[in-house]
C-alpha cells in the first residue's frame, strides 16, 4: 500500500493499512482529465532531489493533492491515500489488489476527505429555485465509486471547493439520505450493510455511474464483500462474475431466469432508472432479490 507523506507529498510503501504509524487520511472525490499519477509524483520527487532544488513535491503537486496534504497535516495526520496517485496503474497485480482491498482501504482510515469540487463554501446549503442545493446536486453523489467511499470510513468530512467544513457523515446524514436513499442508520454507522438485503444495497448504486463499464461491478465488490480478478477490457461481463460472485457468499439465493420481453424492455427504458439497473438486473439470471427490485420500480 503507498501512502503519500503529508508534509512533502512523498509516496511511501507500507504492509498494510494497519502497518501505518498514527494511522491516516484518505480522500473521495471526482477525477478530472488531468489528474496526476504515481509516476508523475515519482517524477516530482526525483526533480526535487536535485541540489539545486529547493522545493518539495507537495509545492508542485496538483491543487487537489497540495490541499489534500495540507489539511491532513493540519489535522495530525502523517499520511494520505489518494486513488489516483498512490496505486500504481501501470501494474495490473498492484492495481487488482488496490480495487479489491479498496472497502478495506476506506474503512480503516481515521478520517475520509469527501471533496466536494463543484460546491461553494457559502451557497452549499442554499435552496435552488429549481430545487435541491449545491451540495445536494453535486456530482460526487453520482459517482459509482463514492458510493463505498461514503459507506467504509466511520468518519467522512465533506469538504467544499475551497477545502472548508461543511459538516460530518453523521451531521448531514438526514441530508445524504435525501439525495442517496442511504438509510441513516447505515451512515452513522448504528446497522451493518449486511443487513440489508441485497435488493437495497443494488437500490443504494441505482443513480450512479462510472466512467468505464467494468466498474460498474468492480466499485460495488466491497458492498457485498465479493473478491474476483479484474479484467478490463471484459465490458459489463463483470457484472455477471459480480452477481456469481453475490451468489456464491449468498448459497441460499438461487438464480431465476427472466424472459426477455421486448415489450418490458422499453417500459424498462422509459422509466428513466439507472443503467445499471436496466443492463445488469434485466440479464438473462438475475438474484431474486434484484429481480423483485426491478418488478417494483418499472411496474
């Protein structure tokens, strides 16, 4: 596990999560196109070794990554993890255990940064004409991989664009679940996610999306606790090996078939429901639950 040290923004190996001295911070947030990479914080780190260098990474690291670092410092933190630098994606076996230790990850940090990019400090919690507030349309809600980042950490600040508090999980859980259909319970961490059944925790990702289509299923396999190789480049395959995999922790949850009904299929598209609902739930066996689900919501 790499972890960047808060005060340089260097990137340091450890163990494991448990292995890190103090603990540490961890970050949620929504990429951009630019967002910088392991190798390019590598590159910082050789450049600022030279002698006549003076600067540190963390001076040249991305706005995102500085304030990241500066506030976990702030805060007594040492060390951060943040998604797009501190895995190495040009190993596919450290980037297949970083997607499937990622639940782990979040859940055993002191504290997760939820970094809200698109909301203001003062308007965040100001109603819209049209309804809704910044913080409630922001796009990290949307996101399929905030949806474990929100679950994991017991404690989750949520940031504004100028790196302020706008309030904890558990302060602003009555708000979240407006916005998520999260339970409460579940945000201040008073019920495990276990128990829930598995047609609620499919409802809790039904107005997400991902850039690509495996993650889909990959940023949902700590929801259910399912481990499987990563394959990109396999498509919405994933989500089959993800429902298998469901099912495979879940023996008494037998498959049903469903009959591919063209008619059902565009009531389906027409009931502006997620696409992962609609492409996943509606394949050719579905888990009962799912199923019941996808009845109910397209009926």
């Amino acid at each position: 596990m790499w972890l960047l040290s808060s005060h340089r923004a260097e990137l340091h190996s450890f163990d494991s999560p448990k292995s890190v001295p103090g603990g540490y911070a961890i970050l949620s947030h929504t990429w951009s196109k630019n967002e910088q990479t392991f190798q390019d914080l590598q590159r910082l780190k050789e450049r600022c070794a030279q002698p006549w260098s003076r600067k540190t990474p963390r001076d040249l690291a991305s706005a995102k990554i500085r304030g990241c670092c500066e506030l976990a410092q702030k805060h007594g933190y040492d060390w951060v993890w943040i998604d797009t630098c501190c895995i190495d994606k040009s190993s596919s076996a450290e980037l297949q255990e970083a997607i499937n230790s990622m639940f782990h990850y979040y859940s055993l940090a002191e504290v997760c940064y939820a970094y809200l990019e698109d909301v203001p400090t003062d308007s965040a919690f100001v109603d819209h004409p049209y309804g809704g507030t910044d913080f409630s349309r922001s796009v990290w809600h949307g996101k399929g991989w905030t949806l474990q980042e929100l679950i994991a950490p017991r404690f989750v600040l949520f940031l504004s664009q100028s790196w302020e508090h706008l309030g904890s999980k558990t302060d602003l859980a009555e708000r979240i679940e407006a916005v998520t259909s999260i339970p409460e319970s579940v945000l201040r961490h008073e019920a495990a996610i276990d128990h829930f059944s598995i047609a609620q925790r499919m409802s809790w990702a039904a107005a997400r999306t991902t850039t690509r289509p495996e993650d889909e299923a990959y940023c949902l396999m700590g929801l259910f606790d399912v481990n499987m190789p990563t394959i990109y480049g396999e498509g919405r395959n994933a989500f089959q090996r993800l429902q298998e995999g469901i099912m495979r922790r879940n023996p008494d949850t037998m498959p049903t078939p469903v009959m591919k009904n063209p008619e059902n299929r565009d009531r389906s598209e027409k009931s502006g429901l997620s696409p992962w609902i609609l492409k996943h739930l509606a394949s050719n066996f579905v888990l009962p639950y799912a199923l019941l689900l996808l009845y109910l919501l397209v009926k």
